[in-house]
C-alpha cells in the first residue's frame, strides 16, 4: 500500500482540477536516474495496461508494478512552507537517499 497524507491529496486534487482532464489521474512512478540511482516520478495519466489503480485520503492513482515493487509502503507527503519541498516519498525501501530527496537506491 502506498499511503497520501491529507495535505499531498489536497494538493493532488487541486491540481486534478485545473488540468480539466477528468479521465486522467495521478501516476506514481520510479525511473533509472537521479543521482543515486533511481528518481521518483508523478503526473497525471491515462491507464495503461498493467497498472495497478490504488486509493488514499479519496484519491486514486495509478502506478506500474515495478513501481509497485520499489514503494510498496512508501508515504507520499507534500510541503508547500517556507522551505516546503513539495512532494516528498517516504520510502522504507530505500538504501540510501540523495540530498534532495527526489532519488534513492
């Protein structure tokens, strides 16, 4: 299970409504990159073959299962203060993470 906190669903759903494109949803993801090995990755897309569609705080996504296999009870989180990062993944998974917090190993 993949967990939103309240504010990373508000957000999302903010962001839902102003792309206007209702049959879209968020895709949470993890691509070769980053500076430690593998980066994680969002935008909001249509479904494709494969994917599995999980629910948190009301909001359903998508993700692939490789993805799946990477953040399996990961906590997604979003700060938008004064030194707000904006989305942050809490990964149990992770070996290691990079300094800014958007790759892991």
């Amino acid at each position: 299970m993949i967990m939103l906190t309240q504010r990373a669903a508000e957000r999302v759903r903010t962001m839902h409504a102003e792309i206007a494109a209702p049959s879209k949803r968020l895709r949470v993801f993890v691509e070769s990159g980053g500076c430690s090995g593998f980066q994680y990755g969002m935008a909001f897309d249509e479904r494709k073959d494969g994917d599995s569609e999980l629910e948190s705080e009301g909001v359903r996504f998508f993700i692939d299962q490789a993805s799946l296999a990477y953040l399996e009870g990961s906590s997604i989180d979003f700060d938008d203060g004064l030194h707000g990062k904006g989305f942050e993944i809490k990964n149990p998974n992770a070996q290691s993470t990079c300094g800014c917090g958007k790759s892991f190993n």
